[in-house]
C-alpha cells in the first residue's frame, strides 16, 4: 500500500524509460507526438515526444534522436529492449498532432502535426509494433500520462478533462 | 547551433533594443486602446532549451490565450503575444464593457473572441511595423490567429522552424501590464518574438553589425 509512485516527466524533443509502480508522463503536446511503447506482459513501457517527421530535416550538427519520428521510436525501442521488453511483445498508444492555429495559406511548416502523426504510423508499422490507441489530430493541446501496470493512456485537454485510453 | 555560439554580447544588445522599440510601441498601442496607464519592462534576451522556453511562461500545462502569427518577408520568424486568463479577461471586459465576463465563455463568445483577437492583431501589428522601421526590413505578419490551450502546444509551434537546426532558442520576451495594478509576474502579458535561425544575421546586417563581430 505504501508504495511511492513516482511520475517520471518527458520534456519536448525527449524520452525515458518506465517501470510500475511509477508512471511516466509529457505535458503540453500539441503539434508533436507523444509515443508510448509497452511490453504488453512485463509492467515497462517508455515515451518519447516528437517534434518533427524526419531526421533528414535536421540541419544541425549533433542530433538530438528523440526529435524526430524516424529516430525517436527506434532509439526508444532500443532502450526499451536493453532492459528487458521483448520486441514482439512491444505495442504503442500515441497521441498529440494537432493543427493548433488554422491558417488559410497552410504551409508544410504548419501541417506539422498531421505529418508528425504519419511518420510515426510509419515507423511503427516497420517495426511491426500495433497501435492499441491513438487521439490524433484537432486542434487542442494535451497532457498524456501512461501507466505501465494497466496499461492505460490518460490524456487530459482543456476543453474535454482527462479522459482514459 | 553554431549561430548561437556566435553570439556577442554586441548581438545580445541589438536584440533587446528591438524587443525595446517593438514592445514600446506596442504597449503605447494597447495604452491607447484602453486608455490606462501601460508599464512595460526592460526586455530579456534569453538562450534557452524548449523545455525552459515552455517555464518562460508558466510551464507546458499551463493554460493560456495566445495570438501567434508568423512573419514573412525579409527576416521571417514568429511572434506570439501571451496573456494568461486573468489578464485576458480583464482586457476583453474593458474593450467590449461587459464586467459581467468569464474567462470560460470565452469560446462561446464570438464578441469577446474577436476583440482579443483584435487585441493581438493591433499590439503584434505595432511591434513588427517599429521593427521593420528600425531595421529598414520588409516585413509582413501573417493574419494572427488565437489559441487558449496550453502552453507547450502553443509555444511549439513557433520552435519548429529552430527545431530543425538547433536544440536551443534564442527569445525576446518584454512583458507588460496596467501601470496601477499590483500584479505577479505570473500574470503578465509576454511579447515573445523569435526569428527563424537564417534571419538573425539578417537583421544584425541591417543594423550595421557583422555576424562574427
């Protein structure tokens, strides 16, 4: 009864690994895509916030993986791995991606989200890790919390509260 | 990341003298609006990671009512004008002189929606004219569009272009308030202007000043 449950947080453009009884949650996605990723037996799962579709966006010199959808849901699978998950056991709750701001000339730039939500269906059906949820696209932020002992995804937003996926 | 590390405290400068003259202008603009007294602070030049850029204003989940619009033109970038709630709804009952106001109704009312987002359109429009005057910059702003949600979803927005070339960004916050109430920091309302990574030696050209200066 008395076991302590702490929240791990994942900040944008990041990831980290979870283990229950402790819970593991990113605050204000909007465009961007939190991923989780769990072993479906073992009570471990991971998270990583995406901000943009492709690594060969980037431009910069060191690369930060966890930005992107291509990187990020490989390198989280990785890790997820390295202590324990088993890949076929590995299933995915994804949500984020919204179009925050409705603009008449919609640039590439600003149809980020639904891009985002793309590359990381992609990445996840080449790993072949099946989505068990997804709350994508519209237009509000969220706040996404998982446990990896239910295996439930939270997403709260500010119009429609916390609801359970 | 390397326009960064060729910042000088020169560069430094430059940009807080425009968060200077645009946010001078533009609380000038919303002093006149409401006919009150506007104070407005000294300008921050910040370097931060996206993570600090969310704390800059109350953090990722906290809820807020921005007006973001992108600039185009010579030195592209993005501007976002936050207010948190409170402050928010004081602005909307004094432009539409209805003290009855919530913050909650906002959504459904289309009055109180346009004037914020007139709000943001008069202030975000005076800013970037003063900037475009100072620099001798074309630039245009995009049809300002309003969002109240959280932070982290709105903000993001405007890191995408940067998030492509660097894990950090470079910020120009001014803060402003009504002069004669006693606020926190919490609820002030944030200019926060960031240019995209090409149009920093843009505008330090304009002005004269070299990149590696």
């Amino acid at each position: 009864m008395d076991e302590k449950v702490e929240i791990i947080k994942v900040g944008i453009a990041d990831m980290n690994i979870v283990s229950a009884p402790n819970r593991i949650r990113t605050s204000g996605l909007g465009s961007c895509v939190g991923v989780v990723i769990y072993d479906q037996v073992k009570d471990i799962a991971g998270l990583v916030h995406i901000m943009l579709p492709d690594s060969s966006l980037s431009k910069a010199g060191t690369m930060n993986v966890a930005k992107f959808a291509d990187t990020g849901v490989k390198e989280l699978v990785k890790k997820l791995v390295q202590i324990g998950a088993r890949p076929s056991f590995l299933k995915a709750k994804i949500a984020g991606g919204a179009q925050m701001f409705q603009f008449s000339n919609t640039s590439d730039m600003m149809r980020i989200g639904p891009r985002n939500v793309e590359a990381v269906k992609r990445e996840l059906a080449e790993l072949k890790i099946a989505i068990m949820a997804e709350d994508v696209g519209g237009n509000s932020g969220r706040t996404i919390e998982f446990c990896p002992k239910s295996k439930i995804l939270h997403i709260r937003t500010v119009n429609k509260g916390t609801q359970e996926w | 990341m390397g326009f960064i590390r060729n910042l000088s405290s020169i560069h430094l400068d430059i940009l807080k003298e425009i968060g200077n003259i645009g946010a001078g202008h533009a609380a000038t603009a919303l002093s006149k609006l409401l006919n009150k007294k506007i104070d407005m602070q000294v300008p921050h030049v910040k370097i931060v990671t996206f993570d600090e850029m969310m704390e800059l204003s109350g953090g990722a989940d906290h809820v807020v009512a921005a007006v973001f619009l992108r600039i185009e033109g010579e030195a592209p970038g993005s501007m976002f004008f936050v207010l948190p709630p409170e402050q928010a709804t004081v602005f909307i009952k004094q432009m539409i002189g209805d003290e009855e106001f919530t913050f909650d109704q906002l959504a459904e009312n289309e009055i109180a929606t346009s004037a914020l987002q007139e709000l943001g359109n008069i202030l975000s429009g005076s800013y970037l004219s003063s900037l475009s005057d100072f620099t001798g910059l074309a630039l245009y702003p995009s049809v300002p569009a309003l969002s109240v949600d959280m932070v982290g979803a709105i903000i993001s927005y405007g890191l995408i272009e940067l998030s492509q070339v660097s894990d950090y960004a470079i910020v120009i916050d001014t803060a402003l308030n009504e002069d004669d109430v006693e606020i926190s920091e919490s609820v002030r309302g944030h200019f926060l202007l960031l240019p995209d990574p090409d149009s920093f030696h843009i505008i330090f050209e304009s002005l004269g000043v070299r990149d590696n200066g």
